[in-house]
C-alpha cells in the first residue's frame, strides 16, 4: 500500500506540474503572480470517513536543457522536503512515503527531442513529452500530454 500511495503521489506531483492538472487546480489561489511552482492535489480521509483535499506546492524548482548536436532534453527536479501543504505533520509524512532519507529529491528527464519536434510542438501548441520520473529511488517511464502557451 505504501509503495501505491508512493507512485500515486509522485504521478500526482508531475502531472500538476506538467499542467493536466490546471482544471483542478485554480492557479489564482495556489500560486501568486510570477511564482514558478509545481504542486499537487490529492484526496486525504481523515478518520476513516472525512475526506479532505489536500493541495501542496514547491516553487524550490530547478530546471535545465541539455544539447547534443540538434537534440535537446530536459531535466526537472526538487527537493521533496521542500513540499509544503500548509500541514507540516502531513508535510513530515510525505517526505517519509518518499524515502527523502536515501532520495531527496524528484527528478523528471526526458528522451531526447530532436529540432523537428521542438519546431512541431511550438507551432501546433501541444506535444507528448516521454521520459523518466524518478521517485523514492526508483524509475517510472512516463508520457505527458502538453498544451503550451
């Protein structure tokens, strides 16, 4: 179970940050202007029959681009200790699911992308960017769907 919740979590967190959660998210709360966050929103019971939503945010990210000849690839990570939901023994629960002890941060690398398809994808305004997530020591192949604008 601690190993679902674990995956969940961290699918939960880049998705967000990806942007497929923005219809979920309202952007006007969660982030203030000019802010370069991520955050993530899930679904906690309290008591065995309470449930709340539970919004968390970083803005402790760090992004870079790597080129090799035409192709480029993106590396995204932060720090998980840096995951703030306003409840800080939920905060100290999370950081625990995600083995910050051994892992401490979250780190997203994509396939290489070649010049064709960074052209494609700034001019149709969408694209599918495949690549690693990295959780808890542990890697995920992943494909985001993206709308950028």
């Amino acid at each position: 179970m601690l190993q679902n919740l674990r995956t969940l979590l961290s699918t939960v967190i880049f998705v967000y940050f990806l942007g497929l959660g923005t219809q979920h998210l309202d952007a006007e709360e969660i982030f203030q202007q000019g802010d370069h966050c991520l955050a993530y929103q899930t679904e906690e019971t309290i008591l065995l029959f309470v449930d709340s939503v539970v919004v968390g945010k970083t803005c402790e990210i760090s992004a870079r681009v790597e080129r090799e000849g035409q192709n480029i690839r993106i590396f995204v990570s932060f720090p998980i200790r840096s995951l703030n939901s306003g409840v800080g023994m939920r905060d100290e629960d999370v950081t625990e699911i995600l083995s910050v002890e051994s892992h401490p941060d979250i780190r997203f690398v994509s396939d290489f992308l070649t010049g064709e398809q960074v052209g494609t994808a700034l001019t149709q305004g969408t694209t599918k960017l495949a690549g690693v997530l990295e959780v808890a020591g542990k890697s995920y192949k992943v494909l985001f769907p993206l709308k950028l604008s």
